[in-house]
C-alpha cells in the first residue's frame, strides 16, 4: 500500500509541475504575443514649450514624473512614441519636478536614460504633425500647459481630430486645461463628460492658485464636464469612452494604463 501510495504522489507531483508549466508558458506567450501587437501601435505625446510660471519670475514646463512614467509605461509595452511640442526642440521641465523631493524610479530612470534625453531633446514641431500616423495622444501636465497648450490652436485641432477619428485622447494633472477651447461637433468635447484634473484645493495647497490663468477643475465645469476628484495627491483616473484624464502626478501611470487598456483593445 505504501509504496503505491508513493507512487500516486509522484504522478501527482508529475501532473501539478507540468500544469504549473503550461500556465507559465501560455502567460509568457500571451504576454509576449500583447508586446508583439503593441510594437505596431504609436501614440503622440504632447509637451509644453512654455517656461514662465506667469509674473513670478519662476519656472516652469512640463513635469518629469507625468511625461516619465507613462512613457516607460508604455514603451516597455512595445509601443513606439513620438514627441511633439508648440515650437519643437527642448521642452523645458518644471524645475521643482526635478528636485529630490519629486523624485522616483521613473523619474530617477528617465534622468539617466541617454537616449530618451536625446530624444526628447528634438520634439517634433506641433503644427507639422497630424493624427493619421498615430494610434493615441498623451498630454502630460506640469503648470506650463496652461499658459501655452490650453490656447494652442493647432493643440486644439489635434485633439478633436484624434477623438472624431476613434483615438484615445489621456491628459494627467494639468494637461485637461488644454481641453478648454476642444470642441467637436461645435461642442465643448467635455461637455456631458466624467472627467478629472488638478483640482482647485491642489493648486491652493501649491501656492499658485492666483498665479495660474485660470483654475482647470472651475474651466471644466464651465464647459459642461462632470468633474470628480480624490483627496489631494491620491491617485486617481476617469475614463469617459475615448478620454481618460488623471487628476495629478500620482496618477500618471495608472492614465497610462488605462491608454494601454484602450490600445489593446483596439487591436
């Protein structure tokens, strides 16, 4: 009876390892196969080319941890990104995003990546490019989209292309004010949607509430959008059919995620 019982447990063991073995290789395959597919998408990120935080004398640009970590989100995916900003060449970036404080793993990798230096050194030009080569947008925020972005008539165009086309549109922060003046259909694009962004407490807790040009979360709402929010700094992210809008820094890979989602599922 023994050595039959031995016998149970060994075929036992043998079924449950070679089980075991074939999950690991159908996850490796599928997660393998998903990297292949998005090697064939392409997304847009769109990037301030403004530097002055209005009369103050202080800078500004675009923040490091929300362009970084959504690109490494989605580049470790497999998907290829292009870099545009209003007038090409190098963005500046929030000083403030690059201070100690501000830092993490994304933003620690990004200041020792090379190349994605490089790159982001000569963006494209945002007039000069279009919605046809691309599968996605991506704004990422910091405080100088609000001065440049949000009134850019080419930003403008872009946009409402992308959304009228079937594309994905994803802002983090700051980057929904660039969605004051969208509209489609000769409609504010956020009017009737759930949406999120930098909220009137958060720009009151950084000091800059009488600074910025107009208040994101108050521009929104006057434009039609349900705006909804978590606690200051929490991560959090509305996803309204095509626009997925994330309300601050803490939010920027979980927007990427969400674009991610979309892309898969768009094949």
């Amino acid at each position: 009876m023994l050595k039959n019982k031995n016998l149970y447990n060994k075929i036992t063991l043998v079924k449950v390892s070679f089980a075991l073995c074939v999950m690991i290789f159908l996850n490796t395959s599928n997660a393998q196969n998903q990297t292949e597919n998005n090697m064939n998408k392409k997304v847009l990120f769109v990037v301030t080319s403004h530097d002055k935080l209005g009369d103050t004398g202080e800078k500004t640009g675009f923040w490091t941890e929300e362009f970084a970590a959504p690109y490494y989100a989605l580049s470790d995916a497999g998907v290829l990104i292009d870099i545009a900003s209003p007038l090409g060449g190098q963005p500046p970036v929030d000083p403030r995003s690059a201070e100690p404080s501000s830092a993490t793993e994304d933003t620690r990798r990004f200041d020792s990546d090379n190349e994605l230096q490089d790159k982001i050194s000569k963006t494209l030009v945002l007039s000069e490019v279009d919605q046809s080569g691309y599968d996605a947008v991506f704004y990422p925020g910091g405080h100088g989209p609000l001065w440049d972005l949000a009134t850019d008539k080419n930003s403008e165009e872009l946009i409402a292309s992308f959304y009228e086309n079937g594309k994905p549109v994803a802002f983090v922060c700051h980057a929904p004010g660039v969605l004051k003046n969208v509209k489609v259909n000769g409609e504010y694009l956020v009017k009737g949607k759930k949406v999120t962004g930098f909220t009137n407490t958060e720009e009151a807790a950084v000091g800059l509430k009488d600074i910025v040009p107009f208040l994101l979360e108050d521009e929104l709402e006057k434009n039609g959008a349900e705006f909804s929010k978590a606690d200051n700094w929490q991560p959090y992210v509305v996803e309204d059919g095509l626009l997925i809008t994330g309300q601050n820094p803490a939010s920027s890979k979980l927007v990427a995620e969400k674009l991610l989602e979309q892309l898969n599922a768009g094949k």
